[in-house]
C-alpha cells in the first residue's frame, strides 16, 4: 500500500488528491461499518488522545463548564492526562473513579454511585488496557440518559474483535485507533460524534476542510460543514489511513464471531494455564466481563520483563502493564504458541 501511495504521489500528473482522498475515504467507509455508523459522523484523525481532545474543546459551555467530567482510574492514562490539563481551562472538574482496594479495574457500580446529576460528560472505557475488563456499556449508558450527561466510549482495546454498534446502546462519542485487533498502523485514529451531538459542535481548530466546500477562497465567508466534516481542518492527513485500509479491508471480510471464538478459546486455554500454575489474574475470570487480553499479576514490573524476555526467546510476543503481564492471542495466534507461552510461565515461576 505505501509503495503504490509513493507512485502515485511521486507521478508527474496532477491526479494525486484524488488517489489520496479516497484512500482516506475508504478507511473511514470501513469504520463506519466497524461500528455502524451513519453517513457523515465519523472522521479520521491521528490518535485518541487528539480525537478526545477535538471533541471536549468543541463543546458548547453548559455541557462542561461548573460541571464533572467522570473517568475511571483504570482508563488509557492519555485520556486522564488531557482531562486534567483542560479542567481549568475549560472550567469542570475532573473525578476519577478508584479502585477498591487490592482490585485490578474499577467496578461499573462504582462508577455509577459517583455518577451524581452534575456530571456533565463520562468518559467510558470499553476494555481496559490494564486489565481487560469490559464494562457493561448498556447499564452505563442508560444511566447516562438518566442522568442527562453525554456519554462517550474509548473502544481501543476491544474494536474489531467484539462487535460494537454506536445506536445499541445510543452513544454520543467514541473514540478509537485502528492499532491492536484492527492490525492497522499508527496515526490512524478515528472520532465517531452522533448527528444529534455534532450540529452543537464547534472545533476550535477549523481550516478549509472543515467547510461544506474546502475550495472557498473566500476569506471572509467562512461556515462549519454540517456534518462531522466539521472536525477536519487543514490539508488531511492520509497516509496512515492507506497504510491501514489494507488491515481493514482484510478484517471486514472475516468473521467477526470466528475471530472472537478462537480468541476465547486460546484465551481459556492460557487462562486454565496459569491458574494451574498458582498464577493470579489481573482480568476477570469470567469471558463476557472480558476483552481479548488475559492479564497475569506478578510479583512487580522486573518479573514481568524477565518473562517477557523469556517469551521473545521462543517466538512469543506479548506485553507489560507494570506487575501485569498481558497476553492477546489474535488471528496469528496459535495453540502451540500458546504451549510454549505455558512452558516459559512454568519454567519462570517454579
């Protein structure tokens, strides 16, 4: 894909804009259907943080000012990072809610027992990333309408791996890259603002594509597209959006239910595993309160890395999230490769 980006953009014709917009185009195409989205709600950007950070500063005031943002402590640690930058500017107050003590995520009761009337906006994360719980998105947006905030979803850790579908429950936001199950590159993020929400918005940062016609030259006239279009802004950025479509186009001719079912049966079998072993989880035993990780806890940051180099010795890569050492058997992932993780555990931990 990027050799044949390289061509065309290299040619000496002026056919370039047109090869790359579609490209772009086509990978927000494929998006939509990853999460059903509507025609015009959804844009590409280059990561979540950037995604969160469009949407929050779009917002008109009496969403957020004198108002809470929730998030839970458990959340991608970008996202809080920006929230406590913006508070004072933006004038909310940021509550995070903890966990209980000795848990490895926090419980969704307890992220809906701070959720108090004067929230105005939460931030839901879908899958952990630090210890691939999944929270029960039904029960917490319909809190959300109850309590009249807007609701937003990362879905980094789970897309493409568990359906998803932005109008069951109904969300006003969600935020995501293509990285992990998606098999994507990096820089291809993308923001999902319900039709309802989107007509409120005002970007901050705006340009000549935020238009309904990016070729008005006209510097005095200037007024937002309707639609997400909104939120692009300058010349787009395409190239990690060709370098992703072949990983989308690949996904969306697989089966999503098959996908999962070999990751549940790979993840049962390192689950069984480890617990043989004396291992503790750092996820949830139980696979519907789970993404596609299965997270060990050990003693502390340097056993992890130790196994982990372990690992790399047999051909087996995984990752860490400081005591947790996460395990994400995906569609290359096979029962040997699970073995032989098994092996390295059992050799590292007797």
């Amino acid at each position: 894909a990027m050799a044949e980006f390289a061509t065309s953009w290299g040619a000496a014709d002026d056919s370039q804009w047109s090869y790359a917009l579609g490209k772009r185009q086509n990978f927000i195409v494929r998006w939509r259907a990853i999460i059903n989205a509507p025609e015009g709600s959804l844009t590409a950007l280059e990561n979540v943080t950037q995604a969160f950070h469009a949407l929050l500063t779009s917002l008109p005031q009496a969403h957020l000012k004198g108002r809470k943002i929730l998030i839970s402590a458990d959340c991608f640690p970008s996202n809080h990072f920006l929230l406590a930058g913006l508070s004072k500017r933006l004038g909310f107050t940021l509550k995070t809610v903890p966990l209980r003590q000795g848990a490895s995520w926090v419980e969704d009761e307890d992220f809906i027992a701070q959720w108090t009337p004067d929230v105005g906006l939460a931030l839901l994360t879908w899958v952990s990333s630090v210890s691939s719980h999944k929270c029960n998105l039904e029960a917490l947006a319909s809190h959300a309408r109850s309590r009249g905030s807007l609701v937003g979803v990362d879905i980094t850790q789970a897309a493409g791996l568990i359906p998803f579908d932005v109008n069951a429950p109904a969300i006003d936001f969600v935020i995501s890259t293509s990285l992990k199950w998606l098999c994507g590159s990096p820089g291809a993020g993308m923001l999902y603002v319900a039709p309802s929400l989107v007509t409120q918005c005002e970007p901050s940062l705006r340009g000549w594509f935020s238009q309904p016609d990016p070729f008005n030259w006209d510097i005095t006239r200037f007024s937002f597209a309707p639609d997400i279009r909104r939120f692009d802004n300058g010349t787009p950025s395409v190239m990690a959006c060709a370098a992703t479509l072949p990983a989308l186009d690949w996904h969306a001719n697989q089966s999503i239910a098959q996908l999962r079912a070999h990751n549940l049966s790979l993840s049962a079998a390192l689950q069984s595993g480890a617990m043989a072993l004396g291992i503790r989880l750092a996820s949830p035993s139980n696979p519907t309160m789970r993404g596609g990780s299965i997270m060990l806890l050990l003693d502390d940051a340097a056993a992890v890395n130790r196994i982990l180099e372990a690992l790399a010795q047999v051909h087996v890569q995984a990752d860490g999230r400081g005591r947790a050492l996460r395990l994400s058997p995906g569609n290359v992932t096979t029962l040997q490769g699970i073995e032989r993780a098994l092996g390295v555990l059992r050799d590292c931990t007797r």
